[in-house]
C-alpha cells in the first residue's frame, strides 16, 4: 500500500458537536440551539442507556430525544453517532430515521455502528453476541437498510433478519436516502464503511487516523468507489484522547485541527468541555473555526 493517502483536505472543513444526553431537557435544547447558533454545521447524541464511563448519572434515549430536537433546531444537522445495531431491528431503526427526517425537514445524518459496550447490554437484557456474529448481523443489518431506505418496497432474507413485501412509506425527505455515517476502526469494519457510508467516523492518534485512511483507500479502491465519496470524520472525546485539548486555546485548537486534516480528516465532531469552560468553546466558534472553514 502507498504510505500516501489519496484524501485530499476539502475547501472547507466541517465542524460538529456531540453530547452524551447526561443533561436536564432544558439544556439540552438550550445548548443545542446555542451550538447551532455559533454555526456548528452538526450536532449528536450517543446510542446508549447508561454512561460509558464515570459515575452512573441520568440518561435519556437518543432517538427518542433527537426527534424532540429536531423540533427545536432549523439549519445543523443531526444524528446519533453512532446507533448500536444491537439495540433494534434494523428495519425499525430505518422506519425511526425516516421520521426523523421528516420532522427535522431532511437535516438527518443517519449513524449506525455495530455495538460494542457489553456491560449495557447486560443490565438491560440484550444479547451480545461473539465480535464475528456481531460485525455480521452488522453487515446484514447495513445491507438491509442501504437497500430499504431507497425502495418503496423491499423484500430481503438474511441469515438474521428478513424483509416481506415492506413498505417504506413515506420515502426520506432526502433521496435516494438520508447520509449514512459508519463509525469504525479495525479493517472489516473499514471495509463496510468503504462499501455503504457516505460519512465514516473513526478516532485516534494521527497516526492510526493516517494508517486508517490508507485502508479506507484501499478498502474503496478494491470495489471500484472513488475514495472522494466517503467524508473522512473523526469524535473527539476527551476521555479516550487524554493527549489531545484542543479546547484548551485558540492555538491549542488550530494545532489540533490542523494535525489531523493532514492526516485526511474533514470533518471535526467535537465532545465540548465542561460548561464553565463554555466561553472558549464561543470564542473559538466564532473567531477561529470560520477562519479554519475558509483555509
């Protein structure tokens, strides 16, 4: 494999934020029309039903909340990044996007990842099955959707899940179908991302966002995609980049973003630090990403 990636950087990277839904209603809405209103290009909810880590604080459903935002919010873009196959069948998880699309005027990014936090599905009565079966229920599950949300009607059978005569109706706002965003890391995963996404998200160091970029190419390469299509994403979360601030500073931000688009990201989707610290998290909005947008 050439140690040069094909990715170029765009005109104009994108910036977004995502939340774990940890906060009163209120500020949820409060925050994500303030977030949309420092021009943040996206906002996102995570897929689970108690925090990853940390204490074991309250916590709403994502879609459930997402379709509520949709009704506060008019331009960003929105979606939950990413939503665990695991959790429903993806036929329902398709009629669920629809919806959203609908409420939300075709502002929806759909997300959809394999699953992946076992203590979760253990509280909650959810079968986790070994990686192999889960990443193929994936795979499944991606095929199924990819082919049910452009058809009016679409009959599948799968090894684990299975469409007869299904109506999708009323077809997405956005067509053929709303964006679907993948979040993956290891090389199968990439290589469904190569195949069904239109976003793929990842997170790391830049050299495991470079490595991962090159296997992206290459996964697309392989089945005649130009690897242009798929916008190269990455999730900041604090917690799992311990070496990484970029919402220290301003120039602690420029660095950040500027390491990383060499490396071939795009688009920036930013877990925000905590709320006393919300006034670099403005200043940054409004006097550095523009600048960083326009190169």
């Amino acid at each position: 494999m050439s140690e040069a990636s094909t990715v170029t950087t765009p005109a104009r990277l994108e910036f977004g934020i995502q939340n774990r839904q940890i906060w009163t209603w209120q500020e949820q809405m409060e925050r994500w029309q303030w977030f949309e209103e420092l021009g943040f290009e996206s906002l996102w909810l995570t897929d689970h039903m108690v925090p990853t880590s940390g204490p074991q604080s309250s916590y709403f459903e994502a879609w459930t909340l997402l379709s509520a935002l949709a009704m506060v919010t008019s331009k960003a873009r929105i979606g939950i990044l990413v939503s665990s196959n695991t959790f429903r069948n993806p036929a329902i998880l398709a009629k669920q996007a629809v919806t959203v699309d609908h409420i939300s005027g075709g502002r929806l990014e759909f997300g959809l990842g394999a699953g992946w936090y076992q203590p979760e599905h253990e509280m909650f009565g959810i079968d986790f099955p070994p990686t192999g079966e889960l990443v193929d229920r994936y795979s499944e599950a991606l095929d199924l959707v990819d082919r049910f949300l452009r058809n009016d009607v679409t009959t599948f059978e799968g090894e684990y899940y299975t469409l007869k005569n299904a109506p999708n109706r009323p077809l997405p706002v956005q067509q053929p179908r709303p964006p679907i965003m993948i979040g993956a890391h290891g090389p199968r995963m990439i290589r469904l991302a190569a195949r069904y996404a239109d976003s793929w998200n990842s997170r790391g160091t830049v050299d495991e966002i470079r490595q991962r970029n090159q296997v992206m190419d290459a996964a697309c390469a392989k089945i005649g995609r130009d690897p242009r299509e798929v916008k190269r994403s990455l999730l900041f979360i604090p917690s799992q980049m311990p070496g990484e601030a970029p919402w220290d500073s301003p120039e602690a931000f420029i660095d950040f973003v500027g390491r990383f688009s060499e490396a071939g990201v795009q688009e920036f989707l930013m877990q925000p630090p905590l709320p006393e610290h919300y006034d670099m998290l403005e200043r940054i909005a409004r006097e550095v990403i523009p600048a960083l947008r326009a190169g």
